[in-house]
C-alpha cells in the first residue's frame, strides 16, 4: 500500500470507479458516512435490486436525509462507523467515500473491524480516501488541516491489512472533479458542513477566499481532487 501516488492521474467520476469494480445488483449494500446522499442516489439509482442501508453519525443531516421520499430502496439511519446498528454478516459490500478519515484517531481501528463484523465472509468493503494534495486540499487546509488524520486513517488500513483483518485486492489512485458555482455555495457546503464545526475570522474567510478564486480561476471553476481507493475483502 501507499498513501500517495506520484504518477499522472486520470479524472473520474467516482461512481465509475465503482461500478467498474464491483458487480451491485442484487447486493445488500452499506454506505457509511452518507452525507447528503448524493452518491448514495447514484448507487440506487444506476442498477436492479440493490437494497442500501445509509449510515449517518452527522444528526442535523440525518434529518435532512429521512426526509428524502424519492429513494425506496434505501433505509437511512443514525449510528457511528465504530458501532454499526447492524447484525454481523449482513452486507455483501460497504461503502466508505471519504469518511474513514472523520472517524475520531482512536476509534479507527474498531471502526474497521466492524466494517469487517457486519460483512458477509468474503465481503468487499470499498474505501475511499482523498490524498493530502492538489489545489483544492491547499484551500481546505487554510482553516482545516486534515493531513494528521488522513494519515492515522491510511495507517489503520494498512494494519487491518498487516493483521489479516482484510485481504487488499485493489489498490488504485484517480482525480475526481468537483465543481463549485461560487464562493458561496463553498462556504456553504464546505465551511458551513454540519458534521465539522468551522469559525474563521473574517480575516481567515478572506484569505480562503482569495485562494479560492485564485484556485477556480485556473481551473474554470472545477477542482481535481486525488482519490486513493483501497478494495479490501473480508
């Protein structure tokens, strides 16, 4: 394993990562830190039979979430990653898009073995994680440096994997891009996030700014953010 690669990346959207990896129909599925949902929608949405539990630690968005009518075959509920409300072997494959890394340092380790609890023997379990890099990891890292935890979350991967917690069967880097209208719209979804807590100066919030548009203005308002996926089997 490595946290980072140096090599050209491909941009990806994400959703075809893994639907290039792994076959979904017909599968009990668990998506953990599902935030806003959006990803979780395109899991539903782009096949037959999936049936997804959606895990939120984040209160303010879980309401948000179970209030969504339009997502039948999903069940959204409230828990931790560290102490999933699900019996063991349940899932024939849990998601974690950029999420292990919100998983408080001293907890990963049980984090993961509960990934590990509730699959199904021989259960995938697809982790995303974002690389300390790029131009929109240098706007975050102004008022929100996360290259500590990002490093425990690699860390505790790659000793699940030393433990034979999990086996790794892919390893893969790529760019996804994400896309912000203004500066507003990033202070909102980004500074204002309920599950972090965020209070910047206006000087600070200036200074973001400017780095921000500098950012957006080179990239035409588009970020490539440097995604690390570990494919692990139970």
């Amino acid at each position: 394993m490595k946290i980072n690669s140096h090599e050209s990346l491909k941009t990806i959207p994400e959703p075809e990562v893994f639907e290039s990896l792994l076959s979904l129909d017909n599968k009990n599925i668990l998506e953990l830190g599902c935030g806003d949902a959006a990803l979780t929608r395109l899991i539903e949405s782009n096949g037959a039979n999936r049936t997804i539990t959606a895990l939120e630690v984040d209160m303010i968005q879980h309401q948000k979430n179970i209030e969504i009518r339009d997502l039948a075959g999903v069940s959204f509920k409230l828990g931790a990653c560290e102490d999933i409300p699900a019996p063991d072997n349940t899932f024939d494959i849990v998601f974690m898009f950029k999420s292990l890394h919100h998983v408080p340092m001293d907890k990963l380790s049980q984090a993961l073995l509960e990934v590990k609890r509730v699959l199904k023997p021989g259960g995938l379990a697809y982790i995303s994680e974002p690389v300390f890099a790029g131009d929109f990891n240098e706007v975050l890292k102004l008022f929100h440096n996360e290259e500590k935890v990002r490093q425990a979350a690699f860390d505790a991967l790659q000793e699940s994997i030393n433990k034979q917690t999990f086996e790794l069967v892919n390893e893969l880097f790529f760019n996804t891009p994400v896309c912000f209208d203004d500066f507003a719209q990033f202070k909102n979804k980004v500074i204002g996030a309920t599950h972090s807590e965020h209070h910047l100066s206006e000087e600070l919030l200036q200074i973001v700014q400017q780095k921000f548009q500098e950012a957006t203005q080179i990239n035409k308002g588009q970020f490539l953010i440097p995604i690390r996926v570990d494919l692990l089997r139970a």
